[in-house]
C-alpha cells in the first residue's frame, strides 16, 4: 500500500462503511484474511465473532428483518468458503423465504485455482443462486464499488432478500487506486401507487359484505404499521397476520383478528374461507399461511382476491389475482389512511373477529404440571410490553403464537420457513441491536441443541438475554406428525438430553429448572431482576404435544377411529 493505493479489502470495508454498514456477524477464515485486517480501521462497523456459520448468518438475517423496520439496510455475514458457505446457506435461504435484506460475503479460492476443485472449492454463484435474489463473484478490484452498491440494491428493492458475493482470496490483496471511491448509499426505489388501482380497490370494499385483510411481509415497516391500522380501525376492516408476522399490527388493535399459519383460531380460519373479499398486503400467501393453498384456495371462487405486494413478479405468481397493487407497502398504508372512504358503510366484523380472537388468546386453566399457557401469561405480566421475542422451529412456539402479545414494533423475530436453531442467534442480533429492550429466545430442546453454542458469543459481548427451553424429550412437531400418520410407531424421534440448566451455566448463565408452572414463574421473576444470560430449562410432558390442545393419546385414538 502506498499513498495513492489502498488494498481491495479495504475498498470493500470502505464501501460497506458508505452503505451505513453498523455491524457485521463473521466467522473467521484464512480466505478473507484481508478484509478482517481492514476492519478495524473502520471503527463504526462492529465485528461480531460467532461459533458457526450458521449462526451467523442467522444474525444477519435477523438484524436485516430488524432492520426492515426502520433504516431497511441489509444484515451482514461473513464466512469462508466450502464449509463456512454451506454452513451459512441455511441463513441465506431464510432470508429469502423471509423476504429480509441480507448480504453474505464468502471468501473463494484464489482465481488461479478456479476450476480445478481448489481447497473447498465451490461454484457460488451456482450453488447459491436458486436460494437468494443475486449471486456472484467479485474477480476486479476495480469493480468493487460497484459490486458492493449493486448488492445493497438488489437486497433492499423490490420483494427485499439475501445477495451472496463471493470474494477470491487474491483478489482482496490486489491494490486499487486510494481515489476509487464509494458509491453513494443505495436507496430503496420509490413506488407509488396507481390511483385509479386505489379507487378499484374502495369500490370493491364498498361493495364488500365480509372482507378480511392479510398483511405483513415484503417492505413491512413501522409506517405501514401505523398507517395500514388507522386506515382498517376506520373501516372496522378485520386484519389477520400472515405465518410469523405478528407484530405487523397492534395487537390491541380493535380491528386485529389474530395470526394464520400453523396452529390458527378455526374461527379466524372459517372467516377466511367465507370472505367475499381477500386484501393481502405484503404477504406472499405462502403455503404457512394459507394452510397448504387452501385458506383462501388458489382460484377462490366466489371471492375477490386483491393482492398488494412491492415485487411485480409476486402478483398473479401462484394466485388468481383480481386486483394486482405494484407498490411499496407503507406506500399504500398511508394512502388507504389518506383516502376518501365515505362510500364505505363501517363493517362491525372487524371487531367481531378481534372478540374471537381474544377468546383464542386468553389461556384457560389447565391439570398439566406445567401449563405452557399459563407461562406465556405470566410472561405478559412479568416482561415489558416491548420484549422482542424470537424462536426457531417446532410445536413449541406455537404458545407463543396464540398466548403471547406482540406489541413492540420490531417484536417477532421467527423464520417464516420453519428454519430450527434461528431463535438464539436472533436473539444474539436483538439483544446487541436494542440493548434497553428485554429480548426472550424460545426454543425446544432439538431446536436449542442446533445453535444453542451461541450463547458463548452472547456471553463475549455481553449481550442480555433470557432463554426459555422447552424441552419434552423428542422432536415435537415430527412425533406429532407421525402420530397422526402412524400412530404409536415411535422412530427416530425421540431425544436424550443434556441438563439444559447446568449447560447454560456453563455459557457464564444464570439458570434454574422449572417442572411446574409456579417453579417457572418463580424462575422467571429471579431471571428478570438479573442481567446477562439467562437460562429457564423448561420441563413439559409430551403427551400435550401442541398448542391446539392436541394429544398423544387423542392422535392415537383418532387414527383407530
């Protein structure tokens, strides 16, 4: 390096320092051993060291859906090529069926050695391309700026997801001129909306009887949020969540119906399917939350289906679409709160279903020895309003699905494609990005057991954060399953664990163990009043398997008719 060259690597940093970049999530490899020594000339981004890939990239996805919220920038990974790259790729594909920003920069073998299957080689492009919006590989230096603003583009536009950028080993040692600067910070394209598309729209709901929205997802942010709730509170237009979406609305709100996906009220499920008019905002309608394309159906006869989506090439993709919306959501929130609605006679269903749904939520006394209900409840009552809870995958979070309020705005941090291990490394991510707020990691005992190493990085930032494990002895969701399929015909599901308290200690923790509601009460009252990590190992029986009140023992008898 001279005075008028700088090394490629720090270009990169430089233009990630450009982009707003405040954090990074990495997993150190020989690979990019340039771009680690560039960083700390770059003090305002903090490297955040973790335990695996995996988890890593999970943070990353994680801090872009908290960042969706608010300044829309992408989460930032950084791993190393062959086995870091696979590890991560797992974040990477729930980031895209997420709809999160994220970029993940993966150091490649030399160009020298491309080709010949070079120490953990990888095509990345290749490999990763099915799974995010844009893969590529930075071979020139001097396109560096451009490469990097791209990336944010493309991760922030549109139906917002991951970009992956393969960076060879080589070609972060090269030197650049020290004038190549930067490009200026990517901004997310404006898109408003059509206002004739906008008066279809008030005059199909005005000749609505029993409309329902669907929101959350795509572009979802603390301004569609706000407007989107005082546009349906005006028209007493009921709101249902999409899978993993809950805390797109207040959930006070007098128009809120509850969520969809795994697990739903049937009463919020039958208000669906006897809509006369669908309005989903943001969503996908994915397979969650429509219950297998079932709730609405793909062609819905006898209902009019209005899809709002920022991303052209989700209207019309997998459903009949009646009235397609190309706009940015919060776009169209503040317009429907703006517009003219005179011509709409207030609906009394919007109440109707937020009634239904508060009978679905309250939970009702239970004989178990530890009522999971009954905990989420004392949760409500112990914890701040604002708690950002955040889980992986499995029958235990649907709990905290039905009983807890997600009230804060970002409040729900779950991978809408059903990803376990994400709930630690997410709550790693929220526990650094709002230090003032409570943060809970939820997860079962499998689910624990896939990231649950990266309490150490929680404990090397010192990050606070409580974790609730739900242990019942098997892989829930699957035993539930094969219980319905095949009943009493136990394989490959059942699971020897650790204690969990004492593994948690370990991390530098405080813990207990809980096998009865007051023990987890208890518990939770000594963990609120600590900081730091803290860990409830939660005991439940197996027998009550889901949230529906689904058992073992009726599963069984239902298959023996």
């Amino acid at each position: 390096m001279t005075d008028s060259t700088r090394s490629a690597a720090a270009l990169l940093v430089d233009c990630l320092a450009a982009e707003g970049a405040s954090r990074i999530f990495t997993v150190p490899g020989e690979s990019f051993l340039a771009v680690l020594d560039a960083l700390p000339d770059r003090p305002e981004i903090e490297v955040v060291t973790c335990r695996q890939e995996g988890g890593a990239a999970f943070m990353a996805c994680a801090d872009g859906a908290m960042n969706a919220a608010s300044s829309g920038r992408p989460g930032i990974a950084f791993v190393t090529r062959g086995p870091g790259a696979t590890n991560a790729s797992i974040g990477v594909h729930v980031a895209h069926q997420d709809s999160q920003p994220m970029i993940l920069f993966v150091g490649d073998v030399a160009r020298g050695a491309q080709g010949r299957e070079g120490f953990q080689e990888v095509d990345f492009p290749a490999f990763f391309g099915p799974i995010c919006k844009w893969a590529a590989r930075i071979d020139d230096p001097h396109r560096i700026p451009e490469y990097i603003a791209r990336a944010h583009q493309v991760a922030i536009s549109g139906r917002p997801g991951p970009v992956v950028l393969a960076l060879p080993e080589d070609m972060l040692v090269e030197q650049v001129p020290a004038s190549l600067a930067p490009r200026p910070p990517a901004l997310r394209p404006a898109q408003a909306v059509c206002p004739d598309a906008m008066g279809a729209l008030f005059d199909m709901i005005a000749d609505a009887a029993s409309p329902i929205a669907i929101i959350g997802g795509a572009g979802w942010n603390a301004k569609a949020r706000e407007y989107f709730q005082q546009f349906a509170e005006r028209i007493g237009l009921p709101v249902a969540t999409a899978f993993r979406r809950q805390d797109a609305i207040a959930p006070d709100s007098p128009v809120y119906a509850g969520n969809l996906g795994y697990g739903p009220n049937p009463k919020l499920v039958e208000r669906v399917k006897q809509a006369d008019l669908v309005i989903a905002v943001g969503a996908r309608l994915g397979e969650a939350t429509t219950d297998g394309y079932t709730v609405p159906t793909l062609e819905h006869p006898g209902q009019l289906l209005v899809h709002i989506h920022p991303d052209p090439e989700e209207l019309g993709r997998v459903y009949r679409t009646d009235l397609a919306l190309c706009c940015a959501v919060d776009e169209f929130a503040e317009c429907a709160a703006l517009w003219d609605s005179e011509d709409i006679i207030p609906f009394d269903a919007g109440a109707e279903a937020h009634a239904e749904w508060l009978a679905w939520a309250t939970p009702q006394p239970s004989e178990a020895a530890i009522d999971l209900g009954a905990c989420v409840a004392a949760m409500r009552e112990a914890l701040p309003a604002d708690t950002i809870i955040c889980n992986g995958a499995g029958n235990f979070a649907g709990w905290w699905h039905r009983y807890w309020r997600y009230e804060a705005y970002p409040g729900q941090l779950a991978p809408t494609c059903g990803a376990m291990g994400y709930g630690v490394p997410a709550a790693v991510a929220a526990a650094l990005s709002f230090p003032e707020r409570t943060v809970v990691a939820v997860a079962g005992d499998g689910d624990f057991l896939m990231n649950g190493q990266e309490l150490a990085t929680a404990a090397q930032y010192g990050a606070n954060l409580i974790v609730i494990v739900v242990d019942n002895g098997a892989y829930g969701t699957i035993r539930m399953h094969q219980e319905r399929e095949y009943p009493g015909r136990v394989s490959a599901t059942a699971l020897a664990n650790p204690d969990f308290a004492m593994l948690g200690a370990a991390f530098g923790a405080w813990s207990a163990r809980a096998e009865t509601t007051d023990e987890f009460v208890a518990a939770l009252e000594e963990a609120k009043g600590r900081s730091g990590i803290r860990l409830i190992h939660t005991v439940t029986d197996l027998e009550r398997i889901a949230a529906s009140g689904a058992t073992i023992t009726g599963l069984r008898a239902r298959a023996k008719g």
